[in-house]
C-alpha cells in the first residue's frame, strides 16, 4: 500500500507547489512521481500536470512533448490537448495546433476559449500563407526596383538592403532561390555598379550560409572564376564580402554529407583560384587588378580555410594541392612563371604557415629564391626576398637563414642602389636579428647593429617621398628589432617616427596592422613572459643550461616612461582606428596584440583619463567581446580599469556602457587573478550605482553569484570592493529575494562583515544592510536570527566615529523599530535607548547632521508607538 501512496503524494505536493507558483519544485514533485508510478492512467494526469508546469516556464518543447504522453494514454483529453495546442503555437507550428484545438472544440462545442483559439489559429494560418505567396512578389519586387533605371538611388539601397536581411532567413534565403534568384544577381553583379555588387555578393553569402544544396548551385552558376575576379576589384568592402562568401560556401559544402556531389572538385578549383590571386606580381604585365589589401586577405581566406580542416586527411589534401599548384608553375625557361609560384608561396606563409614551412623545404624551392637574389631584373629579387621573409617567420625553422641568409641579404643591402629591394633586404636581417627575442644574451649581431638597422628603418619611416608600400617594409622591421630594449628605447623617443607609423596605421593600407600590434607590444613589453626563478637560473648555470637575462632597458621605470611617450604621440586615437578594420584582415591574434598594448597603458592610473579622452574605452569593448581567450580577458582587465575609475557614461557613452558589463563579469571567476577579480568589482560598483537598468543588466549576466562568493574572500581588498557592489545592487527585487531565502548565511555575512575594523568595509556592509532593512522588513527581523552578536554590532555602528557608518547604522535600527512591534520594544529596553538619546541632543552640526536627524527619528518612531514618552530637549 505504501508504494502506491508515494507518486500520489508526490503528484499533490507538485499541484500544492503549482498552486503556490512554486514552478520548479512543482515539476520536481511531478518527476517524482512519474519514476515511481505503475498505474498508467494516474500516469498520464502526472505528465498533464507536468505539461502545464512547462508551459508556465516557457519550456515548450518539454510542454508538447508530456502533452502528448498524456494523450496516448486518452486521446479525449481536453485538458492535455489544449496545452499541447498552445505549446504548439508558441513553437510555430499553427497547423498542429490548429488540429488539436479543434478536437477539443468538437469535444466541447460550447467551450468560448477552444472557439476562440480555433478562430485566431484560423486567421493565423491564412496569413501564414498570404505572407509566403507575398514574399515571392516582394523579391521580384525588389529585383525590378534594382534593375530599373528610373528608380532613385534611396529606393534601390532600400531594396538592397531588404534583399540582403531576407537572405540572412532560410525561408527568405528559399523564397529568393526558388524566384531565379541566383541568376538575377549574377546579373546584378554583371551591371559593375560597386553598391550593386555588393547587394548580390551579400545576398549570396547569406543564401548558402549552412545549406550545400543552395552552395552547390550558386558555384555552378556565379563561377568560381567571377568570383576571383570580383575579387581583385579596387573595392575593399566588395573584395571582403567575396573573401566571406567564399568562406560561406565552403562552411556548406564541407559539412555534413562527404559524398555530395561535385563537392571535392569544387572546393580543390576554389583553392587554385585563391592560390591565383596569392600569387600575383602586380609588377608583371596581365596580372588580376588587386588592391592594397587583396593578397593579405586571400591569405587570410587561405588560413580560416586550413583551420576548419576536421581532419588530416582534408589538411594533407589541402596541402598537396598548394604543393601540385606551386610546383605547376615553376618553368626553367619562364622567369615569370617562377616568381609567380614563389609569390603564391609568400602568400602561403602568410596564411597557413605550416603549409609554407613543408613547401618552403621542398627540393628547388630554397635554390630557386637564392637564385632570383641574384637576378638583375629588379622583380625577381623584390619577390624572392619577401619569401625569405616570410620563410623565416618562426626563429626555430630560421637555422638555414641565420647561417646562409645574412650574408646573401647582406650583399644584396649593401649592392642594390634601389631603394624597395634595400629596406625589404634589411627588414630580412632585422627578422634574422631578433631570432633571440628579448632574451639580451642571444643578441644575433653585434652590439650596435640593431640600432643601426633600427634608425635606418626609422629613416625610411619618416621619409614621405616613398611609396607607403615601402614605408610599410620599415614598420615590419622595427617590429622585429623592437625585441631588443635599446632599439624600442630609442623609436619611442623618436617622436616623428612615432607619429609617421601611427598615420600609417590609420592609412587605406590595412596590411601593416599587425607589424604596427607586434611594435607597440615589444615597446610596452606587454608580451607574456617566463617567470623568472632563481633557484632554477642557479641550476641551470651549474648544468651549463642557457639562463634567459633581462636587458637594464626592460625594467620597470624603463617601460613605463615608453608608455608615458607612446600616449604622448597619440598612440589611442590610432589604437582606436585600427580597431576599426574588418574582422578579415584585423585577426584574432592581431586583436589580442592591441588588447595586450591597452592593458599597458591602462597601467597608470593618471593616464586612463586620457585613453578616454581619445576614445580608448569604445575601442576596447570589440576587443573584449571577439577574439582569443586570452586577448578577451586582457581587453576585459583593461576596461574594468577604466570602468574603476572614469565616469562610465563618459568613458562609454550612449548604448555603449550596457556592453561593459559581460567583460567585467567575464573576470569574476577562480581561474583569473585577484587583480583581475578587485579591478572588475571596483567597475562593476561603479556601473551599479548608475541605474536600475545597468543594475539589472549585471543580475542578467549572472554576476550575482560570484560577488556574494567574494564576500567571503580572504584578501581584504577583494572582499571590501564585492562588498560595496553588493551594496549597490541591494535596491533590485532579485537579491533582496535571495537574502529573505533561509539556508544561508547571506544575511549573516553582511552583519558580521558590519563588525569588521576596515572601515571601507564597514560602509559598504552597513550600506547594504541599511537599504535591504529599508525594502524588507521580514530581514530586519531576520538579522535578530543570524547571529548573537547582533544587538552589539549595530550598537557599535550607531557609535562610529565615521559619521558615515554611523548614519548608516541608526537607520537600520529605524528599519527595525518600524518593523516589528516586539522587536522595536526589544531595542529601546537595552543599551541603545541611551545611545540615540545621546545622537539625538547633540547640537546641529553639518559633518555629523544625517546621523542626528536619523537619531531623532529612531526616538520619533519609538514615542508614535507608545514605547517611550515624549521628552523635551
């Protein structure tokens, strides 16, 4: 008998906790019940009542799903079918929901709500399908607009634009295919007009986003060959959105089914077209026309394409065809064609360096680029030394440079009277010269060289007559000899040369970003570095091990006057702009970079104001919300410095300073540092004490766990700047919830935490007990609960010497003695009684006025109840 009464009792305490709005636990009790019942009609009331606790808690899918369970067992269910229906409906799916409601309706006839529905479903429906026949007139409208001639140029960006957002939708995306689409914008892209291209472009990237077939159709149609044209156009918002699209294409055709047709042979012609535009030679005649950023971005493309590689079989295709392409083209009798393969694997390195490494070591390649080192045509030697670059991007792969390399380069530095072939030959050396990084005891050259190949760079930096191509080389040069402490020490006094890189840094040129992130790093020394142990640079001298030394230049006092000439010169308003390139040439290791170098100029407190003057705070919050990992939390950490100590609505106005909150929060867990966890409370405190939107945007991103979990935290600091944003957080409804809540020591916390010495801690404490006593008054009782210690701390607050805690701390007992009879009588019959006669008669005083006036109303409030009598004075 008792087995039976357990899913009974479990089903009544579920329709009691349903009845109370006690969702969860009531679908607690429900599951249960359904483990342990054996009878299957009582079963399936279980599953209804479940049915429409998940409807309750938006969970439709749960909702139609123990709906139906119900109804398998009864199919007359009304009430089972009725939520089924409404489940339904909030999913979508009308036609369903339509047929249930109308069971129900025949079961019912007279039921006004099943006829109600059963009508609305109706007309739902009916415009349903008014809205897809509308959609196909819609597109042929737009395209009509497009095409003509007399339409304005507002009504055509319009419908451009329409176009583009209905293709983001699959139903949209299908409405336009099943139109003829695919072929109307080929024609719009064949009309030449920039704005027209990029309406189609962008249409189609959203069309075969996630579906192969669409993909597979709009290859066959547009042309893999278009589309590498459209790609050298002088157009860099339309060669972005096809570098995209051709990423979209390939994310469909590579997912999902391996046998789909023509799939293989289209991505292999896709690679040898990109391979194409890498290896362009804009020196040589009947070249694709390319612009500054074409050939940085084709790498790129050839780079994410390599990544989503699922496995090494894709990767090894991947690089046979790169191998099969390059070595088509090399031709003892046709110098163009061997520039044109070296180029395409300078192209490579760029991109998917490992690739570049294993063809860069094939038998010729190396031959080949020492051979047109000394060729005469000044084409040759431009490409072959910029592969040498590029090949000797990694120090450990470099052996073969840093023992043939400097001396070919050398020659080629100190012969060659043309400028271009001169400063990329010394870029090679300055990348051959920094193979030891900071490390000042594996300097390559001699002492003194370095520098001068740094000031010859800054030379052609700061010279304007040369093109900003070769005036590029210069910045890729420093951003390898910066590795060296007095190279970096003498740029960032070099004002002029400072200034030059940062405009170049704003150019149209988006290809010198990442050398102008790889200077700014080495000058502020915001590289990660190895920790240093002393017990282990003893053994490993006596082991005869190389031990890592630090240059005098990289200490401390050192860096932070390069931060100080760097902000000087205007290093955030360019941070800021650079920020601004798109996501194809800014890449996530780039992004990290320049979130690195604000985090160092965040440093000091006194500059942060200026960051912000500049716009430093807009231009971290892309930084800390995209990236790698590691850049994210250092942006993060950059603004929570800020967001501490500038007015947030200044540093980030308008929308912006709802988007700081998920960074900070982001830093509040156990594996970032106590700097990292102080610095995010500080920012959040600061944020809170804002606006109730701001507040409820911080509770949203569920930040409130972790800040009562760093209430209880050890380090001083930590716990105070928690405390103070609990302080600011205690107005919202949802965490004076959690504090009425019993089984926690929440409240208990606060009080003893009012009893600490820290007298920043205190004012936070009180501060939040004050405001909660003042919205609830069940917890003013409550604190009479938590602890023994009670009645003392709140005397001790009412006798502070800080006029602060102690205004803070007679309000709260003004909560108390407004909250409840007994309690109210409790406090005036001991000690505290004297202590707010005492406040309550000393005379007027501006430093101390709050506390006196809260004193006089405690003793108000007690004669109102009769407690004590009226005295005068």
């Amino acid at each position: 008998m008792g087995e039976i009464a357990d899913p009974v009792q479990f089903k009544e305490e579920g329709n009691k906790h349903f009845q109370a709005g006690e969702i969860d636990k009531a679908i607690e009790c429900y599951t249960k019940a359904i483990k342990s019942c054996k009878d299957k009609k009582a079963l399936a009331v279980i599953y209804r009542n479940r049915s429409a606790c998940f409807l309750k808690k938006e969970n439709y899918n749960n909702a139609v799903s123990d709906a139906s369970k119900a109804i398998d067992v009864d199919a007359a269910d009304i009430k089972a079918l009725y939520r089924r229906c409404q489940a339904l409906e909030k999913l979508g799916k009308l036609d369903m929901a339509f047929k249930d409601v109308q069971r129900c309706a025949t079961l019912e006839p007279k039921n006004k709500t099943f006829l109600e529905t059963l009508r609305r479903l109706g007309a739902d429906i009916q415009q349903k399908l008014k809205t897809t026949f509308s959609t196909d007139s819609r597109v042929q409208n737009m395209f009509d607009i497009l095409f003509s001639d007399e339409s304005d140029k507002e009504k055509q960006e319009k419908a451009a634009n329409n176009l583009i957002v209905l293709a983001r939708e699959d139903a949209g995306a299908e409405r336009i295919f099943q139109n003829n689409g695919v072929p109307l914008l080929v024609q719009l892209i064949d009309t030449g007009k920039p704005e027209m291209i990029l309406a189609a472009i962008r249409t189609l990237s959203g069309m075969c986003t996630g579906h192969r077939a669409r993909a597979t159709a709009i290859i066959h149609t547009v042309g893999i060959s278009k589309l590498c044209s459209i790609m050298a156009v002088d157009n860099e918002e339309i060669v972005l959105a096809t570098a995209n699209l051709f990423q979209c294409v390939y994310d469909s055709l590579s997912g999902g089914d391996k046998r789909n047709y023509g799939k293989e042979e289209a991505l292999v012609l896709g690679l040898k077209k990109i391979l194409k535009v890498c290896g362009q030679v804009p020196d040589l005649p009947d070249q694709l026309p390319l612009t500054e950023n074409t050939q940085l971005i084709a790498s790129v493309l050839l780079n994410k394409l390599y990544d989503d590689m699922r496995c090494d079989p894709e990767r090894d295709h991947f690089r046979d065809t790169c191998d099969e392409y390059i070595k088509s083209k090399f031709d003892p009798n046709d110098m163009d064609r061997n520039i044109h393969a070296i180029n395409t694997l300078s192209g490579i390195l760029q991109g998917p360096f490992d690739v570049g490494n294993v063809l860069a070591g094939r038998q010729g390649v190396m031959e080949m680029m020492v051979a047109l080192c000394g060729s005469e045509r000044e084409v040759d030697q431009l490409v072959a030394v910029e592969a040498l670059i590029h090949a000797s991007t990694k120090t450990s792969k470099a052996s073969f440079f840093i023992s043939n390399g400097v001396t070919l380069l050398k020659d080629m530095y100190k012969k060659t009277k043309n400028e271009k072939i001169k400063i990329r030959a010394l870029v090679g050396l300055c990348k051959l010269g920094s193979a030891g990084g900071d490390d000042y005891s594996m300097r390559q050259f001699a002492e003194g060289s370095t520098e001068k190949l740094a000031k010859q760079c800054r030379k052609w930096l700061c010279n304007p007559t040369l093109d900003v191509r070769t005036r590029k080389w210069a910045v890729e040069g420093l951003a390898y000899l910066t590795n060296d402490a007095d190279v970096k020490d003498d740029f960032v006094e070099d004002e002029a040369a400072l200034r030059a890189m940062f405009e170049l840094a704003k150019s149209k040129d988006k290809t010198i970003l990442y050398a102008v992130a790889c200077t700014l790093v080495n000058c502020t020394n915001s590289y990660d570095k190895k920790e240093i142990i002393p017990e282990m640079v003893q053994l490993a001298k006596f082991s005869k091990q190389h031990v890592p030394e630090q240059h005098p230049k990289d200490k401390k006092d050192f860096i932070e006057r390069r931060v100080k000439r760097l902000l000087k010169a205007g290093v955030t308003s360019a941070l800021a702009v650079m920020v601004k390139a798109d996501n194809s040439i800014l890449t996530d290791q780039t992004k990290e970079m320049l979130a690195r170098v604000f985090l160092a100029l965040a440093e000091d407190i006194k500059d942060r104001g200026t960051i912000v003057a500049q716009g430093g705070g807009r231009a971290l919050l892309p930084l800390a919300l995209e990236g790698t990992d590691k850049g994210k939390i250092k942006a993060s950490h950059a603004l929570a410095k800020i967001a501490a100590v500038s007015n947030p609505e200044i540093a980030f106005p308008a929308e912006r300073i709802y988007e700081v909150v998920r960074p900070l929060v982001s830093l509040l867990n156990t594996e970032r540092d106590g700097l990292e966890n102080f610095e995010a409370l500080l920012g959040l405190t600061n944020l809170a004490a804002l606006n109730d939107k701001l507040r409820v945007k911080i509770l949203k991103e569920k930040a409130l766990p972790e800040i009562e979990n760093y209430m209880f935290e050890e380090h001083d600091q930590i716990r105070q700047a928690a405390t103070e944003c609990m302080c600011n957080l205690v107005s919202c409804k949802e965490v004076q919830d959690r504090y009425l809540e019993d089984g926690n020591d929440k409240l208990k916390l606060l009080v003893l935490l009012c009893g600490e010495d820290d007298v920043q801690l205190q004012r936070a404490a009180a501060g939040a007990l004050a405001m909660l006593t003042a919205a609830q008054k069940k917890l003013a009782v409550k604190i009479t609960k938590v602890t023994g210690q009670w009645l003392e701390i709140i005397q001790r607050l009412c006798i502070h010497d800080n006029p602060e805690i102690q205004h803070r701390g007679l309000v709260t007992v003004f909560n108390m003695l407004d909250a409840d009879e007994q309690l109210a009588k409790k406090l005036i019959e001991c000690e505290l009684l004297e202590i707010l006669t005492y406040v309550a008669k000393l005379e007027d005083n501006p430093k101390k006025q709050d506390a006196i006036n809260a004193a006089r109303a405690c003793l108000s409030r007690a004669m109102d109840t009769g407690l004590i009598k009226p005295f005068s004075n």
